[in-house]
C-alpha cells in the first residue's frame, strides 16, 4: 500500500473542486442518480492535493483505494515497453476500476 500523505486544503483549492464538479459534464453525469444531501457529503469527503512536474501521484503495483479527479494540469500513465504512453488532462476520472474492485495500479503515475 502506498503510505498516507497528509493533505491541506486550502480554500482556493476547494473553490476549483467546487467549480469543477459543478461544470463538468462527466461528473454532473455520475451525480445525477445522488440525493443531494448524498452528493453534499461525498463533497465533503474530498481531499486536494497540488503535485509539482515529476512528482509521483500513484506508484505501480500498490493498492490505493480512492478515484482522482484532474481538476487541473496533465499527468502521464507510464506503460509497458512498446505500448504508447498515456497523457491525462484537466477532466480526466482515473482509478474508478481499481477502486472498486480493489486492484492494484498497473502503471506508474507521474504529474507532467
């Protein structure tokens, strides 16, 4: 398992949250079938974080159980050898699978 690192939210930080998930389409898509007292407590659970370039989010093999929101910037899923490199940006959902069905991550996730 990956080790918990400590997060500080600030407010600015939760003001973006906020308006991203009230923008975003693929989000506003998932909360649809939510109460909204359901949806104001998953808001309430989430946590921000601010990666600098080259920073490691997820590390392959371990098992971390939480789902990512891209509210901002670009990270880069390494792959295997031969197999192109994927490019997440501001929008991207990622670790929905290995959330729910407890899995290891596969590759190495790295803020670019």
């Amino acid at each position: 398992y990956n080790p918990c690192i400590k997060l500080t939210s600030t407010a600015s930080q939760m003001k973006k949250v906020r308006e991203f998930f009230t923008k975003n389409a693929i989000v506003k898509a998932f909360f649809k079938g939510f109460d909204r007292k359901d949806e104001k407590a998953i808001m309430n659970f989430f946590k921000t974080s601010e990666l600098e370039m080259g920073e490691r989010l997820i590390r392959r093999g371990t098992k971390d159980r939480c789902i990512i929101f891209i509210i901002e910037g670009e990270f880069l899923k390494f792959s295997n050898p031969g197999e192109p490199n994927i490019e997440y940006k501001e929008g991207a959902v990622i670790g929905v699978e290995e959330f729910l069905k407890n899995r290891e991550w596969p590759q190495d996730i790295i803020c670019s």
